[in-house]
C-alpha cells in the first residue's frame, strides 16, 4: 500500500500560486507533483493546478520526467498577452513492489526522504544562490542570489530537469514555503513525529511555515508518499 497526503496552505499575498495533484493508476502506482507558480496573481493560481493535475497524471503513466516535460510544453509559449504563468515543479512516481521513488525537478521545489533515522535532501536549488555556494562564494554574498532561478517550468528541456533515485520508504515533496520558512531542526522534528501519519505530516509541514522578519509568509503545500 502507498498512502500520500497532501496540503496546501495560502500566504500572506492574495492569491495562491501553489499546487499539488496526487493521482493513482489501476494498478496502484502513484504520480505526484508539486508547483509553485512563480509571483502571484489570478492567471498564475489558475493556471497552477492545471500544471500539478497533468504532470501528476503523466508521471504516473510515463514517468515524472515524461510529467513535468508534458507540463511544461501548456505553459512553453508566453501567450498571445505575453503573461503566461511559469513555475518550478518536482514530480515522482512510486510503482508498488518497486523500492526506489524516481523524482523529477526544476527550479527550487524539493524532494526530501526519511528512512527513520535521518530526514535526507535529495534535490538542489536551481538557483543562481545555489550555484554561488557550489561554487565557494561566501554565503552572505550568494544568500543574495536565491531568489534568481537558472531554470524554470516554461524553459524545461530533459538537460534542465534533474533526476533523482530515493530508497526511502517516506518522500517529501515541498515548495519553498515549507523549507525555507521552517528551520531544518524542526522540519525533521516534524517529520520524525509524524512519520507514520501521510496526511497528518503534510498538514503540519504547511502548518508549520512562519512568517519572515517583515511579516511575509509564502504560500506552503507538501505531499507526502510513505510506502
């Protein structure tokens, strides 16, 4: 059996611009996706579950690579306004009596398992602050640059959407509302409390996210796939 659950949870900016789809096949094998609409506005909350909805629906037919790659061709073309939505996104597909999750991502969406000791990160940041660190830049100069991604939904090809192999029996799917407004300690914390309770970890997860030093808080969803 794999049971998921999911939550969402709007920030302090109207609108959310957050979306999550878990869909299940026949034969019990499971696509997720989580996406995270880059800014905010009515067009870009619209058009966001549509994005979760297809790449979750594919991913677990063809893979989460086939998912976000299908997804990203609804939003590849800027629109005849030229306000098309954009994104980042990551996918997995969990096909039961296979021990490995298969995870799919671009842009800073992560992807997280637990094996009941140690709560692992399994994705990097595609950010420009991501890319700084890796590279030896001093921390206080590349924190500047997180919020520059190198990639997005809408520019996905297969060279920009990462893979990743997770034996883990629980897989965390969070948008950057989760990690980057909980502390790592306490993100764990969470998880090893609730690690036997899909949907009760993921409402905590979203739960759980605090507002910044200037009041903002954004919009958190999580999903969480335990074996």
């Amino acid at each position: 059996m794999i049971r998921t659950g999911l939550a969402t949870r709007e920030g302090t900016a109207a609108d959310n611009a957050d979306a999550a789809k878990v869909y299940r096949l026949a034969d019990g094998t499971v696509g997720a996706a989580v996406v995270d609409g880059i800014g905010h506005g009515p067009h870009t909350s619209a058009t966001s579950p549509l994005l979760a909805e297809v790449a979750a629906r594919v991913s677990a037919r063809r893979g989460p690579l086939a998912g976000l790659l299908t997804a990203a061709e609804l939003i590849a073309d800027k629109g005849a306004d030229g306000k098309e939505a954009d994104a980042v996104a990551v996918a997995a597909r969990v096909i039961p009596g296979d021990d490995i999750t298969v995870i799919n991502w671009t842009g800073d969406a992560r992807a997280y398992g637990w094996n009941g000791q140690r709560l692992e990160l399994y994705t990097d940041d595609h950010t420009v602050g991501a890319q700084l660190r890796a590279n030896g830049v001093a921390l206080e100069i590349a924190r500047e640059h997180d919020n520059w991604l190198r990639t997005s939904l809408a520019r996905a090809t297969i060279g920009t959407v990462y893979t990743a192999g997770v034996r883990d029996r629980l897989v965390i799917l969070t948008t950057d509302g989760v990690h980057d407004q909980i502390p790592t300690e306490a993100l764990e914390a969470l998880v090893r409390q609730h690690a036997d309770a899909s949907q009760a970890l993921a409402d905590a997860l979203v739960r759980a996210a605090q507002p910044d030093r200037d009041g903002y808080r954004d919009d958190a969803t999580a999903i969480v796939i335990r074996h």
